[in-house]
C-alpha cells in the first residue's frame, strides 16, 4: 500500500460521477477502504439537467457528512479527531471526460452524455451547497481515480502503471511512480485510449458496448441488451457471440500494444463492467498485446471488477495530494 503524506487526513470525502450514478463516501486511507456505513449512491440520468444533477451530487455527499461515525472508523467524519485532520476541507471528485478538471467546468459537448451540462461550474456552484462548505474540490478523471485506486491498494510497487476501464466506452489513465501522466508523447493524446483508431477508425467504434452488441445484432438479427447478455451468450457456446468479443478485445490489444511499449508499463490494470467476464475476453486481449511483441507477455494483468471502490480510494488519494 502507498504511504500518505504524514499530516494527509486519514479520512477523506470524495464523490465519484458515473454515467448513470454518483456515488459519495468517506474514504479511510488507513485502512486502504470505504468507511462503513458512509457510502451514498444517487441515480443519474444522461439527459440530467444542471439542477437535478447539482442537486444530486449535493444529496449524497451531505449524506456522507451527517454518516453517524462508524466503528471501524470512529469518529470518522468529525474535524477533532486525531489523525482526521482536515477531513472536511477538501473533496476528491472522480468524473467522466471531456472535463476541465483544473477548473471544475464540464465540457460535454458532442459526446452523446451528460450535453446539458456542457460549460456547466461544477467546482463553482456545487461548493456553496455542500454543508459544512469545503475549502476545496479537486476534480479528476474516473479513469485516473481507477488507477490512483488500484495501485494504492494492490500495485504500490509498480513503476509505470496503466489502467484501462471497459464497459460502455473505453477509459484510460498512465501512472508514473503513482504520478498522473497526460501531456507526454509516451502516451496517447490527453492519455486517452478511446481517441485511438482501429483501421483508421475510432476505437470505439470496435471496443465499446454499442459496437459489440451492434455487431452482433448485424450478424445474428438479434438484439441483445448490453455486454452482460452478450457475454453470457458466449459462455454457453453462441458461436457469434464468442467471435465478435474475441475480435473485438483482440483489437484492443493490438491498439493499446505500441502505447505499452513506448510507455515501459510493467502493470496494465482492468475494471469496468466487462471484466466480469474475464476468462472470456482475457486470453484474446493478451493475444493481441504479445502478436504485437512478444515482451509485452511479462506485463502483470490484473483485474479489478470492484472499480467503484478503486475509483472511490483514488478520488481520496488525489485530495491529499498537493496543488
């Protein structure tokens, strides 16, 4: 487990947005989890309007705050007690992309979620609401918190860690020593695997529910209701099934292989809803990255199909961190 700063609050509050949820909790980073009895998790929409969407993010987080304190963590959420210093001060927000996460604005514009909140202050507007009011809101990618997650609980002595999410699209974040990497030319653009292309097309385009289960209506004329359905599908012998995820993850691999390398990446860690179904679309997906070079078969592969709770631990690790 990663050592926090000596006078980093043991317990931190964070938010993490999801495309259907938020889910807010107090993070003891002790003890390297949630503290009982403090998640709160609020449905959300798509289409979710400014109001309704501040109001629930507003909603869970001041449930955790009123949380009564929870044994394995006394006092867990009271300014007085030692080793919580600061615990109110300062959240840690994991949210989806395109986000000016520096200045806590969304910019969802063109992306098919979340448009009516494009432009929208969240830093700005959501403070103000939250009770007591914080000193501050560290924004992050979900993708990041993930990553910031895994490797604090699993993987602190990872160098170079990359953490890939799949489920209704593709996620991704590039450690460095625990370090967020974006702006660098060992990573893809913004360290954004989904702006890749497969056969000059976007990757999502080929790795994504949409296109799976897409590709799989085509070929059979059945629709099939997401990656859950699909995968089943395949683990009792559809044939179809079983090839469109195997091309797919294959592809994957393939795409994110030159990346790897340029990176050095000794750990690549996988969440998201598909990964429930590993045994199925790991072997593919290792295919892909070794017919690429076959160095890249010594990687350390691991799945984490508790991402909310990665993600929840990342947000936490972020907010202690300075500016």
């Amino acid at each position: 487990m990663t050592h926090r700063r000596a006078d980093a609050p043991s317990v931190v509050p964070v938010l993490e947005v999801g495309g259907s949820h938020v889910t807010a909790a107090a993070v003891d980073l002790d003890r390297g989890r949630i503290a009982d009895g403090t998640r709160r998790r609020l449905p959300l929409t798509p289409g979710i309007g400014p109001e309704d969407f501040l109001a629930a993010l507003a909603e869970a987080a001041n449930g955790v705050l009123s949380a009564p304190s929870a044994p394995s963590a006394p006092s867990a959420l009271s300014e007085t007690t030692p080793g919580a210093r600061g615990v109110r001060d300062t959240w840690g927000i994991a949210v989806p992309g395109p986000f000016d996460y520096a200045r806590g604005v969304a910019r969802y514009h063109g992306v098919g979620k979340f448009a009516a909140l494009d432009g929208l202050a969240v830093g700005e507007l959501l403070t103000p609401r939250l009770n007591p009011r914080p000193a501050r809101l560290r924004f992050l990618n979900d993708a990041s918190a993930f990553a910031l997650g895994a490797r604090y609980t699993a993987h602190a002595d990872s160098r170079r860690l990359v953490a890939v999410t799949l489920g209704t699209g593709v996620g991704s974040a590039f450690l460095d020593r625990g370090t967020i990497v974006e702006d660098d030319p060992r990573v893809p653009p913004d360290s954004r695997v989904d702006l890749l292309t497969i056969d000059g097309r976007p990757l999502e385009d080929t790795v994504s529910t949409r296109a799976m289960t897409a590709r799989y209506t085509d070929r059979t004329g059945r629709p099939v209701d997401g990656l859950r359905e699909l995968t089943a599908l395949a683990a009792v012998d559809d044939a179809t099934a079983r090839d469109v995820i195997t091309s797919a993850l294959r592809a994957l691999g393939t795409a994110l292989a030159p990346w790897l390398i340029a990176f050095e990446a000794d750990t690549v860690v996988f969440g998201g809803s598909i990964t429930a179904a590993w045994p199925l679309i790991g072997p593919p997906l290792t295919a892909g990255l070794t017919h690429h070079d076959p160095r890249l078969a010594r990687l350390t592969l691991s799945v984490h199909d508790d991402g909310e709770d990665q993600a929840l631990l990342g947000a936490a690790v972020f907010a202690t961190r300075g500016a």
